[in-house]
C-alpha cells in the first residue's frame, strides 16, 4: 500500500477575494506556489513517485 500524502498549505490573502499560497508536501519538503484555485488543486494532486511504489519480497511471494 502507498502512503497517502500529507501537505501543509499556506493561504495569503492579497484582497478581499484573491488569494495565494504555498502548498508544502510534508514527505519531500518540496514547495508548489499557487495563485488561484485551479494551481491549488493541481498542487494537491500530485502523484507519488513510481519509485513509491512497494516492491515485491521474494520471501513474501511463496
């Protein structure tokens, strides 16, 4: 099973109905800005690696 992801996300409030922000992805620390909610959700989407994907033991195939 793959670990679900886990984000901080950071809301600035530029005007009274904008917004921008940060999203943080707690796992690789990395930063994804976003300036409207279509970048937020796209920020919030991300896939995991293919490299997160669990790897069969041999000891567990038999």
């Amino acid at each position: 099973m793959v670990p679900q992801p886990t984000f901080i996300v950071r809301l600035y409030r530029q005007a009274q109905h904008e917004m921008t922000g940060v999203v943080e992805d707690v796992r690789s620390g990395r930063h994804t800005p976003f300036a409207n909610a279509e970048e937020l959700w796209r920020a919030l989407s991300v896939r995991p690696p293919r490299s997160a994907k669990r790897k069969i033991n041999l000891s567990e195939a038999e």
